[in-house]
C-alpha cells in the first residue's frame, strides 16, 4: 500500500476544481481511500511550549487564584510598587 499525500487550497479556483474532480473520480472506486484532514488542527494539538514553562504559567495562575499577587495601579506604579 501507498499512501500519497497533497496539499491543497481549497479557496483558489484550481483546489476546488481539483477536490471536485477527485472525489467524482474516485468516489466509489475499490482500493482507493481519500482521507481528509485539516492542518489546522494537527497544528493545535502539538504543544510548543517546555514543560518548565508550563509549570510556571500553572504556578502563576494558582498564585492569582489564592490571592498571593501584587496588582500595580496603572496610574501610579511607583505608589503600588512602594
């Protein structure tokens, strides 16, 4: 078995008219499967961020949540600060 893979923009004028042609051309046809994905979405699932930084971010929120935060007054931040 082989597995072929195409990337096509389905907004331009040939990807459309290349998935209309392919799925009437090989809809129902034994042996040939067309597996759509979307890029996207395999994209979203991977995870760019270290899990150090992870911990952090998890760390922060945790702190944010029980009160253990220092707010600074945009207006004045060297009076929030001091």
């Amino acid at each position: 078995m082989t597995t072929l893979t195409i990337k096509i923009n389905e907004r331009t004028k040939a990807g459309k008219a290349f998935m209309a042609m392919s799925e009437s051309f090989f809809k129902g046809v034994e042996g040939i499967e067309i597996i759509e994905s979307d890029s996207k979405k395999i994209k979203v699932e991977k995870n760019i961020y270290s899990p150090e930084f992870i911990a952090k971010v998890k760390k922060a929120e945790k702190n944010i949540k029980e009160g253990k935060t220092t707010r600074l007054n945009p207006e004045d931040i060297w009076g929030s600060i001091l």
